[in-house]
C-alpha cells in the first residue's frame, strides 16, 4: 500500500434511518452502505451522523462488513452500559463536547462527527478529548476574558454590537490521532454552526436586507467564523507544542448560500480565511485539497432554489473541505499530501443515486484526498 484514502462525507440525517425499518429508511440505508463501500476510503469522517453509538456499531458490522473500526473516546462503553437513558445520553454529551439538547432530527443534537478507520490499516485510532482541545485553543486567545473561560465558549459581538455574547461550538470538533508512516496524525472533524434562516427576506426600498433576516443572518455568520478562529486557536497552539504538527482538517464548514453577498455587502469575511491563517506565517497556513481540481467539478452541494440573497449566483456550492499543514507537502517525507491528491466524489456519488433521485443518500458529496504512506 503506498496511498490511503482520507474522506469526508456529510451523510444527511444519518440518524434518521440507522433504526429505522421502514422499507424507505431500510433502503437508504442500504444504499449509504453501498457507497461507503464503493468509495473505499480508509479513513472515513461521517458528519451528521448519530450519537447513537451502538445503532451505528450495528450499521459498521452488518452493513460494511466489520471492516472499520469506529474511534472512540476512552470511557464510552461504561457510559452506554448506564441503565438510566437520560443519564446515558447526559454523560455521552459531556464526554464529547456535543449538546444535550431534544435530539430532533436536523439539529445540532442528532448530528455528531464520527470517525471509521479501516482496520488492516493497523493506524492505533483514537480521540482527543475536547476537554483538551479547548484548553489548548483557550491559551491562544489574546484577550484576558477568553483566555480565562473553562467552559468551552467564548465571547463574540454581533455586528456593530455592544453586548458581549457566549458561544461555544454547536457541534464540537472531534479529532482523531493516528500513526500514518510511523508519525503521529491529527484529523479535525469539524460540522460548524449552520446559517440556515427561516425568517422571510425583507428589504429596503434600496435593496438593502433589513429585519429579522438580516440581524438572524449576521449573528449566525458572526458564530460561524468565531467558530473557524477557534479551531484555528487549536492548531496555533499545536505549532507552539512542537514546528511541524502534522494536521488534517477536513468537514463540512457550511460556508455556502449567500457568502459572496455578506463579505461583498457586510465586509462578514470568508471563513476559509479564518481557518486557514495568515501567508506570513507561511509554514502554519493550511493547504487545500481541492486546489488543484478541476475548478468546474470543485462543488459537493447543490442548492435546490435561488439563494435568498444573491439569487444569481451559482448553485453549486463546495460546502466540503479537505485541509492541511505545510508538513504534509514536504517531498522528503511521509505522509504526503502530493499534488492533484483531492477530489469530489462525484461520479460514486452520481451512480448510487441515479436510481434514487428523490430519496438520495446526501444532499452533500463526498470529498476525498489521497496521503501517500509508503
């Protein structure tokens, strides 16, 4: 073996059909199995998925074969062996980082990251604790305030705001540790806070968006990029423990419908940027796996209907991303991220759902990218 695959996939509502016996739910989660198998990833990270934990153990056993291994965090098994449900479920949100709150399908609380590692891969999978992950991107933040939290949130202003607002992750990056090549690996899992809005679009007479949308809107990409910084935090402070960490980050970083607009028209930057540092700190920015992609195949969602507030843009949006650090292109070592490395999976994707094209497995395509080991 000389490369292993890494992929992401956002796999809608997985928590939906993982019990589910109805012969719709029974055959999509059918055809999720079909195309986690078809796109042979060896290390698989799965967003939106289920904190269901031992559901999602049966669907790894009998619909892939048992042949992945799901990255836990130590003390999960005694956690599920709780006889109380909502004591289970109160520590299995603690322990993770991820909210307890009414795990309603589509939100926060029915969608967790987990990580699939193949097992021949012989990789030594295995979590870090957001406990720890918060402490080490706390002690990067330049203001005393936040520097001072031990509760994992931080404090944000909405636009031209003057009071100080909480906020934490709505889904809390996981972060797996691995050996790939004999050297320690970190891939960041990360589901960042949705700019979905419900509220109807309002307008000036000049145009310009007022109302409930426009304060909804701003607060939630306000959330979403302090989100980025943060994990940006993280990595900063893994490049203070040691020069050349080597770090994956890789989900769906929901900076899609109506971005263009709000960085054109509300100066609300891009996330990307956020995430991925600054040049003149050039060893600790992060590379893009899909940059040299083919620029007209580089979406993995599509938006159904006008975006809200730019209704001509284009509807392919990339949603997906695969990031890393500069040590993962150095040509004398291994891993190796090499050039033309990432994709979007378009055509696995396209053939197990053309026969379903009203009940698909993802309204997201995986992307992946190709590490090369040996």
């Amino acid at each position: 073996m000389t490369h292993i695959r890494l992929t992401s996939w956002n796999i809608k509502e997985l928590d939906e059909v993982l019990n589910g016996t109805r012969p719709a739910e029974v055959a999509r989660r059918a055809a999720i199995a079909e195309q986690i198998l078809a796109l042979d990833a060896d290390i698989l990270c799965v967003l939106e998925a289920s904190r269901d934990l031992a559901a999602f153990r049966r669907f790894v056993t009998q619909e892939l074969a048992d042949q992945y291994e799901i990255a836990i965090l130590p003390g999960t098994d005694e956690v599920l062996a709780l006889a109380d449900e909502a004591e289970k479920w109160r520590e299995l949100t603690r322990l993770y980082g991820l909210p307890n709150r009414k795990k309603s399908a589509g939100g926060p609380a029915a969608q967790w990251i987990w990580f699939l590692v193949r097992r021949s891969l012989n990789a030594a999978p295995r979590l870090l604790s957001p406990r720890v992950f918060d402490e080490f991107a706390r002690a990067q933040f330049e203001d005393a305030e936040d520097r001072d939290r031990d509760d994992g949130r931080w404090i944000v202003y909405w636009w031209q705001g003057e009071t100080p607002v909480k906020h934490r992750h709505d889904r809390h990056p996981q972060v797996l540790q691995l050996t790939l090549a004999g050297k320690p690996v970190e891939i960041i899992g990360c589901h960042l806070k949705s700019k979905i809005n419900q509220a109807k679009v309002e307008r000036n007479p000049d145009g310009s968006l007022t109302g409930p949308y426009l304060r909804t809107a701003t607060q939630a990409r306000g959330k979403l990029a302090s989100e980025a910084v943060h994990v940006r935090k993280y990595i900063d402070a893994r490049f203070a423990q040691e020069p050349d960490p080597l770090i994956f980050v890789v989900g769906d970083l929901n900076d899609g419908p109506g971005k263009e607009f709000f960085e054109r028209k509300y100066m609300l930057f891009d996330l990307i940027s956020n995430l991925q540092g600054s040049i003149f700190e050039a060893r600790k920015y992060l590379n893009h796996a899909l940059f040299d992609y083919e620029g007209e195949l580089r979406w993995s969602y599509f938006l159904h209907g006008k975006d809200k507030v730019d209704p001509d843009r284009d509807p392919k949006v990339l949603l997906d991303h695969i990031l890393f650090t500069q040590g993962l292109v150095d040509k004398t070592s291994l891993p190796r991220v090499e050039p033309g490395a990432g994709k979007v999976e378009h055509l696995i994707h396209d053939t197990i759902n053309a026969m379903r094209p009203k009940d698909p497995t993802s309204d997201h395509k995986p992307v992946s990218c190709m590490i090369r080991v040996a």
